[in-house]
C-alpha cells in the first residue's frame, strides 16, 4: 500500500465510545439522537471523526424531520469534507432533503465539495476565504484538506513544480519552506532545483504514480477458496 | 423529469382491480381450497420440506389461477376450524392471503394496516422462538422480500396525500405505527440478532457449524425458520436502506455475507437477483464501478444461462424486469467507467445489442448525453422513499417523488464531475508520453486546467474502500513527471488461479460419474 490516508483519529473518551457502542447495537433508536448530537460536537472538539455515528444521526434526522438541526447537519458535512478523498460528503447529502440542501450555508460547503472533487484548489481556497464563518467552527479544517491536495497529488505525478504544490496547499514562501521541511522527513520528499523554472518537488513514491511497483495481487488466491477443492486433492 | 420512473414495481403485471365482484364471500370454502390448507397444514406439521414447497410454489398459484384471479382467498376465520385453528399456521395463511391480495387487486389502507399487524404478530412468534417448523427456503425468502415490498409500497402510498379522503388520513393518524420505518428496520434487526446468524457464519468458516452447506435447512430436527429469515433480513436491510438512499450502511449490514461465494443468498433465484440489484447500485453510487460492473456481469451472465428454467415461476417477469434494469446499470457503470475487459462475452453482446447505440452517445458528453443518463437511471434505480409521514396540519402535498429526485440530482451532478474525463481518456488511449502543453492544447484547455482534469481522472478512478484503502477502478494508468505525461498500457492477467480451481472441480465431478456407471 502506497499511500495511507491520514484518517482523523477515533475517539477514545469512555463516554464516545459508549456513543459507539450505542450505534453498533441499536442503530434505529430514535432515543439516542440527543447522545448523537452530543458526539458530532465532541468530533468537532476533539478533532475525532465516526461516519457511522453520524449517519446514523441523519437517518434519525430523515425518519424525524422535525427533530432536525441545521447547525449540527452543517458541522457533520464539514467533518465529511475533511475525510476527503473518501465520499463521506456525497453519502450525507444522499440522505438530507433537498429544501435543507438549499440553505445559503449548505450551498457554500457543496460547491467547496465541487471544487476539491475536481480538484480546482484554486478556487477552492478562494471560495474557501470567503466562508471562513461557516468553517472556523471546525477546527483542523485547512489541514484535512491540505493532506487531501497532498493525496491526489501523489496518486498523479512523480515530480511536480513548487508553484503547483503552493496553489494547491494554498501555502507559500516561508511557510511552504517550512512544509517541505516537514514533508521530507516524513515522507521522504526530495527539493529539486531545476535550471530557471524554480524548484521541482520529487513526491514520495507509490505504486499510482509508479505504476511498476503495483503488486501483482490478481492472480493470488485467497486460502478461503483454496479450501473448498481440498477434500478433493486430500 | 423522466416519466419512465414512474413504473409500478409489483411483483405481478396484472392490472390491479378494485374489489368489484359482489359474489365474494369471504366466508366460503370452496374444496380445492379445504384440501389444500388441511395437506398444507399436514405436511408442515410432518416437516416434509418438499411438499410444503410443492404446494406453496405450484397449488397457490394454481387455486389462485382458477378460483381468486380478482378477489381475495377466504378469510381465515372460515378455514381456521379445518386447521385445528392453529395459531401460527392461521398466521401464515394471512401472510399468503394478504401478498395474494397485494399482487392481483389494490389493497386499502385498512387492509395495508392489517397486513402490518400480521406481520407484527407473525414475527413476534418468531422470534420468541416457538416455531419448530421447517419451511422452504423460497417462502422465506417471499416474507422478507414482500415484508419490505409492502413497506415500501406503504410510503409510496402515504406520499400521495391529496388523493387521501378525510378518513383515510383520520386512520392514517389514529394507526400511525403501522409501516413506520422504524418498526420495519428494527423487525429485520431483531431477526439477524435473535437468529445469530451472523455468528453462525462466523462459526462457519472455522468449520464449526453446517449452514451453507445445508441451504441454512436443520437436519437434526430442529427449525430452520429463525436463522433462515435472519439471514435473509440482511439482504432486507440492504434493500431497505437503498430506498433511503442509505448505500454505506447498506452494503455495511451485507458484509457478513460473502458475495463472492455461493449461499443461501442464491439458492432463491428472487433473493439473488434482489441482493446482486442492491449490492450493486449501491456500489455504483459509491463509485466503486469496478466491484458494480463484476457483480452484475456475473448475475447477468447467470440469468441468461438458467432463465429458461424459470419460465413457469411465478416470479418470472420480476427477473426480466429485474434483468433489463441490471443492463441499462451496467451501461451506465461502463460509459462512467469504461472496463470493457470485465464483462463476459455473452453478456457483452446483449448489452450491446440494447444499449449500444446509447453507450457511445453517452460517451459523448452533451445535453443528450446527459438526458440518456438521466433515463437509464430513472428506468433502473429502486423505488426510493420517503420514510417519514406528512404533517397533517399543514396543506397537503404529494411528496412521493422527492426521494427519487433527490437520488437523480445527486447522481447527475456526479456525471457532470466526470464530464471532462471522457476527452482526456481518447487521448491518454492513442499516446505513450505526451507533455502538458501540447495535450492541452489539443484539449483546447489552459494547462493549470489540464493538470486539474487530470488529477480529477485519479480521484475519480481511485474510491477509499471500507477499511480506508485505495482502490484503483483506473481503466488507464498515467502519472506526469514535471510537465510530461507517461501513459502506461495496462494489461489485465488472465486469472489462471481461479481457472485451475474451476477445472480441478470440474475433473474430480466427471471421476466421480464415471466411478458411478457400472458396466454391464
């Protein structure tokens, strides 16, 4: 496996767990939608994530319409956003109703999920400063999709020209020295200086955007099979 | 908004007809209905799993044909004393009396709501685990599959509010548990946790416990019924929360089930195509098209190898229906996702033959095109729903349709996202290296636009499974190194592994019919 995707971290607090637990043993409870809330707020806070727990909130929301809250909806599809590239984001809006999705704030937070899974960064950082009140609610937000810029990135090139990376982070100068700083001992990213075109970033290597070290694993057969024509060789 | 979604989804074609003939008498018994529920009953109690089969498959429909082809069966009051009024067995005869009603004729709220009740009480024996019957796998099956079915028609039925009469919607307030949507999903729950069946796959693998082997049936005198409809619930659950528009959790209460392997999932032809139509489309909304594409080819690939058997089953215009819908969602897999190489011969042709033309119009990617998506989705998608009930304080409004138009919309937008790659794709197919300047120029987009429909190229092709790995649907490899893209030819190995299985098999079957013929 080439790339890990940094995933935000689970929750480990006794009472989250319990949220959990709550979840993986009666998911169609209407009476633990107050604990769910709870939960996306503490995600918020702490920086933790569950999809679970949170679509299981919005299926409350769905089968009780009336039980529903905006602010807390808005703040589920924040934390999807910054579980790109997973579809997090796309799974939560199959199950709110379309007149919710037409709020001003739901609107915004689609078209910045436009932007990333098309990968106009540009844009999105853009569009992404000029909501900063519907984001800064949601702590870790720039760099969730920062290391999402950095995933696709990866999948795609070998080696990239700094000013690609730049708009792409939407960091520069000082702090994109210190970034690369960072990723180089993390990640084993290579500086490049390349004759007048400026710097050349040589990314980590994974079989995307190396596809020759692409295991061979189609051709393997899982022992559970092999099981089943061993009364037959035995 | 395309008018084709607006199908009717019944089991049966035949034109639903009110409740016209004056000369039924629910009280009445005729003789070939006497001997069927008292064999019935009989061959139940001995637990003579092929005569139950025998009579539920083929004298149901047979009686049904002849006598009650637009009126109910008698009620249960006027058979019960001829079946000692035996509790359970008065249970099922309703739940075959109601789903005969459902198919022929157009139930009524208070009808819809009885059948509710039925099942309540049906289920609660159940899974109080009184039962010691054991039943056909295919009746099982039918009790989920039209336990969700009538769910689901309930929902569509409740969202046409401005036909409702002033009674129906005071027996809609005054009943208003029946068919909620959480008394639906917590049944199908109840029945995977009180059958353990889950644990019982789990036991499976390790060699621990007969299911599978045994088609989920007891051979030690106990009841298959409870860990039977468990298992099948799963597949319930899949269903159910397909309609809601729910694909994670879906394919997440699937999981214990292996697709890859055979199970008691297709031992019913109904429930295997049921589960592959599911398993399916929620693949295809999470964009993992190549897991779509290999599951359908291979149900499809299946139906038209055995569809002859089928001819005389009841359910056989379900699995034509349920078949075109699968072509036209491997069309729509393959124009998004074009992995030709995945799809059998034989289902190639077929596909071709009915949505060639529209495939590379598809491919073309203008308002055209995007109104045969739009089609093919609204033809082949699942009756999506609306779980929650109206306000009845507030004007009445049909809202039977907005779920769908929400999956629609979702999914359309998706296509739009991908609406570059097609361009880009004829291009990295005709080159080895090409660099940015001169593709984009061909493309006649900037470069920084370039570099962003390439990168949408990886992200759309590579989706983050279950366990958060990546996995590719690329049907080209590339990657650019600077400003120079290298295309790399990929080549699918031939699955020799899987083939040598097959044949080992395959052998050791012919060894086995030779060693059976004796020479005279």
């Amino acid at each position: 496996m080439g790339i890990e995707i940094q995933k935000q971290p689970q929750p480990q607090q006794t009472t989250a767990h319990t949220v959990e637990q709550l979840v993986a043993v009666n998911p169609y409870n209407p009476d633990i939608l107050p604990d769910l809330e709870n939960y996306v707020n503490e995600q918020v806070m702490s920086g933790s994530y569950s999809l679970d727990a949170n679509l299981c909130l919005l299926r409350l929301y769905q089968f009780e319409p009336e039980r529903m809250s905006t602010p807390i909806i808005a703040r589920i599809l924040i934390k999807a956003l910054m579980a790109m590239p997973a579809s997090d984001f796309g799974l939560c809006l199959f199950l709110i109703p379309e007149r919710v999705q037409m709020e001003e704030q739901f609107k915004t937070l689609i078209v910045l999920s436009h932007y990333l899974e098309t990968a106009r960064f540009r844009q999105f950082w853009e569009e992404a400063s000029k909501s900063r009140h519907i984001l800064e609610a949601v702590p870790g937000f720039e760099q969730a999709v920062q290391s999402y810029a950095v995933h696709i990135l990866s999948l795609t090139c070998q080696r990239v020209p700094r000013t690609v990376l730049a708009e792409a982070i939407n960091v520069e100068g000082l702090a994109l020295d210190k970034f690369l700083e960072q990723q180089s001992i993390e990640r084993g990213w290579i500086v490049e200086k390349s004759g007048g075109k400026g710097q050349i970033i040589i990314l980590s290597r994974n079989e995307f955007n190396h596809p020759e070290l692409k295991k061979n694993a189609a051709d393997s057969i899982q022992l559970q099979h092999i099981t089943r024509i061993l009364p037959i060789l035995g | 908004m395309a008018a084709t979604y607006d199908h009717d989804d019944h089991h049966h074609s035949n034109a639903p007809s009110t409740l016209s003939s004056t000369d039924y008498d629910p009280n009445f018994v005729p003789d070939s209905v006497k001997t069927f529920v008292v064999l019935l009953y009989r061959h139940i109690r001995e637990k003579n799993v092929y005569e139950i089969h025998q009579m539920y498959e083929t004298t149901f429909h047979t009686i049904s044909d002849r006598k009650f082809k637009d009126t109910p069966w008698p009620s249960v009051d006027a058979i019960a004393p001829s079946v000692d009024n035996d509790h359970v067995f008065c249970l099922l005869y309703r739940e075959m009396w109601f789903r005969h009603l459902y198919a022929r004729m157009q139930p009524t709220l208070k009808q819809r709501i009885d059948s509710w009740d039925n099942y309540c009480s049906l289920f609660q024996v159940v899974l109080h685990g009184v039962v010691n019957m054991q039943l056909p796998n295919q009746w099982l099956w039918d009790m989920v599959d039209e336990f969700v079915y009538q769910f689901q028609s309930f929902c569509q039925y409740r969202a046409k509010m401005k036909s409702k009469t002033e009674q129906e919607i005071a027996l809609l307030r005054q009943f208003d548990q029946a068919w909620s949507v959480y008394g639906v999903l917590n049944y199908l729950q109840a029945l995977v946790d009180k059958s353990m069946i889950i644990d019982i796959l789990e036991r499976e693998k390790e060699g621990l416990e007969q299911f599978t082997a045994d088609d989920g049936y007891d051979y030690n005198g106990g009841s298959n019924v409870l860990r039977v409809l468990g298992y099948f619930s799963m597949v319930g659950l899949l269903r159910v929360h397909c309609l809601l528009g729910d694909y994670h959790t879906g394919l997440k209460c699937m999981r214990p089930i292996d697709i890859s392997q055979h199970g008691v999932y297709t031992t019913v032809i109904g429930s295997h195509i049921t589960t592959i139509y599911h398993y399916g489309f929620a693949n295809l909304m999470l964009r993992r098209y190549v897991v779509a594409i290999r599951e359908f080819n291979k149900i499809l690939l299946y139906i038209y190898k055995t569809k002859q058997y089928h001819q005389k089953s009841p359910q056989y215009e379900q699995i034509l229906k349920k078949n075109e819908q699968m072509y036209a969602l491997l069309a729509i897999c393959l124009s998004l996702c074009p992995q030709t190489k995945l799809v059998e011969e034989t289902v190639n042709s077929q596909l071709r033959e009915k949505y060639g033309e529209k495939m590379s119009r598809m491919q073309r990617y203008d308002d055209e095109a995007f109104a045969l998506y739009d089609e093919l989705f609204s033809y082949a998608c699942p009756k999506f729903i609306t779980p929650s009930p109206p306000n009845y304080d507030e004007p009445l409004v049909n809202y039977n349709q907005d779920a769908y138009r929400l999956q629609l919309k979702l999914f359309l937008y998706e296509v739009k996202q991908q609406q570059l790659l097609y361009g880009v794709r004829t291009f990295l197919k005709v080159y080895s290296t090409i660099s940015l300047g001169k593709l984009s120029t061909y493309m006649e987009v900037d470069e920084a636009t370039l570099r962003t429909i390439l990168m949408t190229y990886k992200h759309k092709t590579h989706t983050v499974d279950a366990d958060g790995k990546i996995i590719s649907n690329a049907d080209i490899d590339f990657y650019i190194d600077d400003d120079m893209v290298h295309i790399i030819e990929s080549k699918t190995p031939k699955r020799y592994g899987d083939y040598f299985m097959r044949q080992i098999a395959k052998l050791e079957g012919v060894m086995n019919d030779m060693d059976r013929i004796k020479l005279e």
